[in-house]
C-alpha cells in the first residue's frame, strides 16, 4: 500500500528536492508531477509507486545521520528498587528530564519529569520504589538506524535508547532531535 498521494508536494519539499528533480528521477515531465501535486491529475499506480521510491530513496540520502551519531553515550541509570524522592534529586543534579531504568543490563521503564508531577499531585511519598510508579521502557533501536526515523519515536516517549548488538550504547533525548533540525 502506498502513501497518500497528497504527501508526495510535503516529502519533496521536506528533502529540498524541486518539482523538475523529481520528474527527471522518476522519467515523467515536470508537468505531470505539477498536475499530481495540485490533485488535476491522478498517477498510474506504476507512476505512484516510482515516485515514492524515488523520494524514499532521497529522504534516506539526506538522512546521513544515525541513532548512533546522534546519541549521547552518558546514560544516567536508577534502577527499580531506588525512590521517587532519589530520582528528583538525580534529574535535579543532572539537569535531565527523563532516567532510563535498568534492572541489571536490561532496561525495564523510565520515570520523566511529567510522571514525577503526577504522582505528587496524587499525594505519592517520595520513599516510594520506582518501579511501583515507572512509565514502560523506552524504545530502543539499533545505533546504525536513520535519523529520519527518530522524530516520530519522540514524539511518543521521552527518550530512545540506542545499541549496538546486544549492549545500550546512548540515549537520545527530544533536545538530540532538536539539535538534528538545526
């Protein structure tokens, strides 16, 4: 199944590609790809499919990056058995809005800022144990994967843990994602 192709205008200008690039990589006239963008004319499913290929193809070549480059290789830890009251005080100390908690080398949740306010407000005790209160795990990707693919990830968790084979090598924060926009 493919894309909408009300997306192709939002992906071509996303990857700075003009409307005459596109045409020329796909083998179809700079009109015909003018005609597909304002909705005068709709493409064979062939001409579609090359498009979207073409502008996959593109997005991933300006996409150099990789979770790997972009991470930071400082992981700040707790583990399931510390306190909410120790989780303030370390995401105070560090400055950091989010610690990944890992039971031995498995991540096994993350406690954020936001959760943190919620349970004070619900009257939770700071001697409370993280893992009564922790958020599930963060997702984690492989340290060779495309940056491109990161900013949807964010968008639903605080964090993304990065590895390489079986070990956590960083974490990649929302402030990681923002820097790779600059």
């Amino acid at each position: 199944m493919l894309p909408s192709i009300e997306s192709i205008k939002q992906q071509r200008l996303k990857i700075n590609m003009t409307q005459k690039d596109l045409a020329n990589l796909v083998g179809v006239s700079t009109s015909m790809i003018n005609q597909i963008e304002s909705g005068r004319s709709a493409p064979s499913y062939n001409t579609a499919k090359r498009i979207f290929e073409v502008l996959a193809s593109k997005e991933s070549e300006a996409s150099a990056h990789n979770a790997g480059e972009l991470c930071s290789q400082k992981i700040v830890k707790l583990k399931p058995t510390n306190t909410l009251g120790e989780a303030m005080v370390k995401m105070d100390k560090e400055k950091i809005s989010q610690i990944p908690i890992f039971d031995g080398n498995d991540a096994v949740g993350v406690i954020t800022d936001s959760g943190i306010i919620g349970h004070m407000s619900d009257g939770v005790s700071k001697k409370i144990r993280i893992e009564d209160i922790m958020e599930p795990a963060p997702p984690i990707v492989e340290n060779e994967t495309p940056a491109s693919t990161l900013a949807p990830l964010i968008k639903y968790s605080k964090c993304i843990l990065v590895r390489k084979g079986t070990k956590i090598i960083g974490i990649i924060t929302g402030a990681d994602v923002l820097k790779m926009v600059e």
